[in-house]
C-alpha cells in the first residue's frame, strides 16, 4: 500500500509543475504522469497480491511468482491472486479502450457502450448463452467458487453470445440513429432507452430461468471478478492483445476523423468505414470483457476522460486510457474485497459508483 | 387569440376530456374486473359477488378478500401514483422527461428500504413506508442539488436541458442502487427479505397494506390537485407567474411534497416501477393538451390504466411465474422515451 500512497502523493506533486508551454516540457510531463500512473498499477498490483482474508508478505508473493515457494502460499498467490489481478488489468484497458473508441466515433464524451446501452446488450447475448443451454457449461462463467472447473470452450460460446448481443445493439441504435442523424443529447437518451429495455430483457430471462441458473446468472449479472480461473488468463490476454493491435491500427484514423467529416474526407479517410471499424473493434472489447466479468459498468465511460484531463491531451489518447481503464479496475476489484470484508462485492458495484460520481462531477463541473 | 377562439377550443377541450373521461372509466373498471376474475385460479363473477357481498369463507372467497382485491386495489394506487408524480415532477422542472424512475427517486426510496431491512432490522409495512418516504426526499434532492449544481445553462457536450436532469438521474440512480446492493449483501435474511420487496410484483400484499396505500395515495393525488392552477401558472414561466400573484417557490415545495408522498407510498407498495410517471403524460397530452389540471385528471385513469394491464402481463407471461410489473412497463417505457428522442428536434437539442 505503502507504494499506492507515495504514487498519488507524486501525482498530485506534478500537477503543478507544468506551465511552460514548450514541447518538450509537455513530453516529459507525459512521461513522468506515464510513469507514475504505472507505478500506481504496481502498487495496486502488489495490494491485490498480498492483501486479503490470508496475508501474504510481499517476499512469500515474490517467491511464488518465482516458483521458489510451495504450499498454501503459493496456491493462494498464483491460483487465485494473480488470475484476478491479471483479468483485472486486461479487461479493464479492454474497457476503457472500448470507450475511448465510442466517445471518438461519437464525438462525444458520453457515447460510451455503458451509456449508449452496448454492455448492457452484451450481457444478453451472454445471458441468452449461459440461460438457453446453447452450451452446457457456459453459466459457470464468472459465477462465485466455480474454480478452474469451466472448460475455455464455454467462455468462447459466452463470448460469442455477448459479442452477438453487442453487435445486435450496436446496429440497432446506428439505425435508429442513421434516421435521426443524431450525435448529441439525442444519441444519449435513446441509449439510456435502449438500456432499460435490454436492462428489462435481462430481468425477464433470469425470472423465467430455473432457480439454480438464475441464481448464478444474478451473481454474474452484477459483474464480478469473484469467480474467474486462471485457465482464462491466457484466451482473455490473446483477445485483448489482438483488439489492441486493432486499435493501434485504428488510431491514426481516429486523430484525422475528430478533425471532422470534411478534413477526414480530405485526408483520405473514409469516416463512414473508419466507424464502422471502430464500433466493431469497441463491441468485441465489451464483449470479451462482459463473457470474463459480466457486465462492468463506467470503466468505459470514465477511463477516457480521466485519461484526457490528467495527460492534458486534446484529444482522448488510447495508451493513456488503457492504462487508466486498468488502474480504475484493478482499484475496484481491492475495493471490492477491503471495503466489506469479509463480505465480497461484486466489482462491478464498485464501478458503477465510481461512474455515478464520476457523471455527477461531470454534470458540476461546467458551472459558468 | 381572441377570447371567442379560446372559449371554443375549452369548451371542445371540456367535451374532449368529458370522452376521455368515459372511455377511461369504462377501461379502467373492465381491467378493475379482469384483475379481480383472472390469475392462477379464474374466477366467476358470481363467485367474486359473494365473496364481496356475504363472504362464507370458501375458498373463492378468500382469493378475493386476501389476494386478488389488495393486489388490484395496490395497482390501481400505485399506477394513479406514479402518474401524478410524472405530471408534477414534469411541471415543477419543465422538463417532459422528468419520471420517478429515470430520475432516481424511486432508487431513492430503493436505498432507505434497503439500508433500513438490513443495518435496522426494520421489514413491517408501515416501517417500509416510512423509509420509501425519507429515501424519496433523499432521491429528489439529490438529482435537483446535482441539476442545478451546475447551473441551468451547462456545456461542453455533458448535455443541457432535458438531457442534464436525466443525466443526473442516472448517476443518481446508479450511485443508489449499487449501495442498495452492496448493503443487501451484509445479511442474508435483509436479502430475502429485499428481494421480495424489490421484485415488484404486487402479489402477496394484505388488505390492511392496500388499504394504507390507497389513503396516502388519496392524500397526496388531493394535494396534487389543489396545485393543478398554481401549476398552470407555472408554466408561463417564473417571473410572468410571480407578477400574477404566484408563490413559486411555495408551489414547487407543495408540488415536491406531493410527489415523494404518492411515489414514497407507491415504491413501498410495489417496489421500484419506473416509466409509468413518462409514459401516461406523454400519452395524455397527445389527447388533452398540455393543462396540467387536465393531465393531473387524465392520470387518474391512465395511470391506474397501464398498471392494472401491466400487472395482467406480469402474472400470465410466464405463468405460473410472476414477472415485476417495473419490467413491463420498461417494455412499453423504453421506446416511449427512445420515440421522444428521436421525435422532438427543437425541445430536446
């Protein structure tokens, strides 16, 4: 914790020190906001490693990760610890990456898929999966206690349903969308329509389940890091690895079309394709993270605002955010296991009240 | 206008509502009758007559007294409810989004419920009702202080307008429900307990709970209606209603009062149903225009209305498995408020 606490003290040192608007005084404050922010994750990292219901010393951790140690120790460090920890930074820069590319395709910093109703529609293409027998085993994602027993082939069939689920929604609003020609206040209603109707959706399909499956369909529904295996490290960091690179790809295209419709055009990219792209590449990062976690509320949302204002960048900048979509995560998921203990909360609770201050100091903030 | 024109278009309005009004009773008291005879077990008409009339203890009786009248009667208050809290809310804030459900108000009443089965061990009805009542202040002042915290005029595409308050809604509403949540998790029996309640569905309330219902609901749709003039005046505006002679601030406070008294009342009773409060005066207006003593009449019927077939889906959809009545009216709710979006350029940009 010791590492965390200094980390934010040396964040809210730096702030100050850039007035000088020369360029390279801009570099090494983002260098140096880089390298804190990373320190931070290390911090976060080393907490959710030793900390919990049996504390570890940070050197019986380093022996573990070494594979120096044997035992209970090195059971709890690298069975349970390190899935999570790992699945936490994963899927919370496949997060906030995903809102990252929403917001830039909107032009708008609340087209994220949580607002925009994205989540929520994967978690029914997921629900769909998990509920409607599609593939046996499915329902054991993400549920509490469920250990290594699920097979990586369900968590595909998962992912699949969440990726359908996305896409379904996705389409739907670019079509009701494309009619209106909307990217404003409209835009944000009708995703907060869309998502009380999938939300209602999601209700009926649990109700309707047999008790049993709707009991772990509710305790994966609230977004939990709780129940995840270390057999999913390795597909998870595949996907969102290979996601990544997309965005990589996708973010040059993505400086020139926030220059506008017109300057796009004039400078060979095709906005029209550069979107659909971008919302695909967007989808299939909730996916991936809706089929691991269920759905996890705001990183999305947050993630790139936070990023933009503490790298004082214009624009939103997508390594930034990956690595403020991991640090907001893996902060929710300590909380979620300190805060209550030895109660465990879902994550995803802990997102979602991080994202409501985050939207109601968003709201404040503006007063003129 | 001329004041000929406009005593013509009131007294067509008058007739209109008069049409309204008959169509409405006539409708709401064959849902009254569908609610009463149709369930698990249909019921003849002679049957519900004896239970009502000279009840013997058959077993047709006490389906009536103890199960099928308190869940109709429940219904009937919650829907008038929640619409006339639509209709006040969307005056009070000259906002035609402004719902319970969207603004977090009912998640209000959500949170107090929750914190108060678990951390207090508090789970009578009437205890119920009084923590809906303190968590509905909770919310409403919540997502007003948030609104108008950052002034009327808000910018940098965070949304203004009809957007804001929304927006606000939904942090409000999501900061709420994740604590209603993590506090539910402290106690299993608070779960069960909570679960129950915040179902939604109106099955298994007593008559003395329906019976309390309808009362605080009856109070607070007659404080709504003793508004209805100072909230006509409202709505030209604050300085053009001052200089008529009225107390604005006075108006708004009475017109909150009566919102969280029905929507406390209502989400003790049912839990959290939302959209009811957009729908019903979306709805109205298309038929009555935009009189808010007109709309508060209106809701009356229609609210009660579209609870009563809610609550006809809910318990037949997936019979014999109840659905919450706050699902069905997010199916009818959601591509109201989508429809609104997309429909009205100039209020909503």
């Amino acid at each position: 914790m010791t590492s965390a606490t200094s980390a934010t003290a040396g964040v809210t040192g730096t702030t100050t020190v850039t007035s000088r608007p020369a360029r390279a005084a801009r570099r090494a404050r983002g260098a140096l906001v880089t390298a804190v922010s990373l320190a931070v994750l290390l911090g976060l990292v080393v907490v959710g490693l030793t900390a919990g219901e049996v504390r570890v010393p940070l050197p019986d951790v380093l022996d573990a990760l070494l594979g120096r140690a044997t035992g209970g120790s090195a059971v709890v460090v690298l069975q349970w610890r390190l899935p999570r920890v790992l699945l936490a930074v994963l899927l919370g820069a496949a997060l906030g990456l995903s809102g990252a590319l929403f917001q830039v395709v909107t032009r708008n910093p609340l087209g994220s898929p949580d607002i925009l109703g994205f989540t929520t529609g994967a978690s029914t293409g997921a629900l769909l999966v998990m509920l409607g027998g599609l593939s046996g085993g499915a329902a054991g994602a993400g549920t509490g206690g469920s250990g290594g027993a699920v097979a990586p082939a369900s968590m595909a069939a998962t992912t699949g349903g969440a990726l359908v689920g996305g896409l379904a929604t996705a389409v739907l609003i670019w079509l009701l969308l494309v009619r209106a020609g909307a990217r404003g206040p409209r835009l944000v209603l009708v995703g907060i329509g869309t998502t009380a109707l999938l939300n209602a959706v999601n209700v009926l399909l649990v109700t309707r389940a047999d008790e049993r499956a709707a009991l772990r369909a509710a305790l994966w529904g609230a977004g939990s890091l709780n129940g995840v295996a270390a057999a999913w490290v390795a597909p998870t960091a595949l996907a969102v690895g290979v996601l990544g690179v997309a965005v990589v790809v996708l973010a040059r295209s993505a400086r020139v079309y926030e220059l506008g419709d017109e300057l796009s055009a004039a400078l060979g990219v095709d906005t029209g394709r550069f979107a659909l792209a971008a919302m695909a590449v967007g989808v299939a990062l909730v996916a991936v993270a809706t089929a691991v976690a269920g759905p996890i509320a705001f990183v999305a949302l947050a993630a790139p605002q936070i990023a933009r204002r503490v790298w004082r960048t214009g624009t939103v900048p997508f390594a930034a955010t990956a690595l403020t979509g991991a640090v907001l995560l893996l902060a929710s998921d300590v909380v979620a296991q300190r805060l209550l203990a030895p109660t465990i909360l879902p994550t995803g609770l802990v997102t979602i009240c991080l994202g409501g201050a985050y939207l109601a100091w968003a709201l404040t903030r503006h007063r003129r | 206008m001329t004041l000929a024109s406009e005593m013509a278009t009131t007294t067509a309005g008058r007739s209109r509502e008069l049409a309204v009004a008959v169509v409405g009773v006539l409708v709401v008291a064959g849902l009254v009758a569908a609610s009463v005879l149709l369930g698990a077990q249909t019921l003849a008409p002679a049957q519900v007559w004896h239970a009502l009339a000279s009840p013997t203890g058959t077993e047709a009786d006490l389906i009536v007294t103890g199960v099928r009248l308190p869940r109709t009667l429940v219904a009937v208050s919650v829907g008038a409810a929640l619409a006339v809290s639509g209709v006040l809310l969307q005056a009070v804030v000259r906002n035609p989004l402004a719902e319970p459900g969207l603004l977090g108000v009912s998640a209000g009443a959500g949170f107090a419920v929750a914190a108060g089965y678990v951390l207090l061990g508090l789970t009578s009805y009437r205890d119920t009702l009084w923590l809906s009542l303190v968590g509905t202040v909770v919310g409403v002042v919540a997502v007003l202080g948030l609104t108008r915290a950052g002034g009327g005029r808000a910018g940098a595409g965070v949304g203004d307008g009809p957007v804001r308050l929304v927006l606000a809604g939904v942090a409000v509403a999501a900061v709420l429900s994740a604590a209603t949540s993590a506090v539910s998790m402290l106690s299993p029996r608070g779960f069960a307990q909570l679960a129950r309640w915040s179902a939604g569905t109106f099955a298994g309330r007593e008559l003395p709970v329906a019976l309390t219902t309808l009362v605080a609901v009856g109070l607070g749709v007659v404080l709504a209606l003793a508004l209805a003039p100072g909230l006509r005046l409202l709505a030209l505006g604050d300085d053009t209603a001052r200089g008529l002679g009225t107390r604005v601030g006075l108006v708004r406070g009475l017109a909150l009062l009566a919102v969280v008294v029905l929507c406390g009342a209502a989400t003790a009773a049912a839990g959290p149903v939302a959209f009811v409060g957009l729908v019903v005066p979306q709805v109205l207006r298309l038929l009555l225009g935009h009189d808010p003593g007109r709309l508060l009449r209106g809701s009356l019927l229609a609210g009660p209305a579209l609870v009563l077939v809610a609550d006809l889906v809910a318990r037949t959809v997936i019979a014999p498995a109840e659905v919450s009545v706050g699902v069905v009216t997010a199916f009818v709710g959601a591509p109201v408020l989508i429809a609104l979006a997309l429909g009205h350029p100039r209020r909503l940009r």
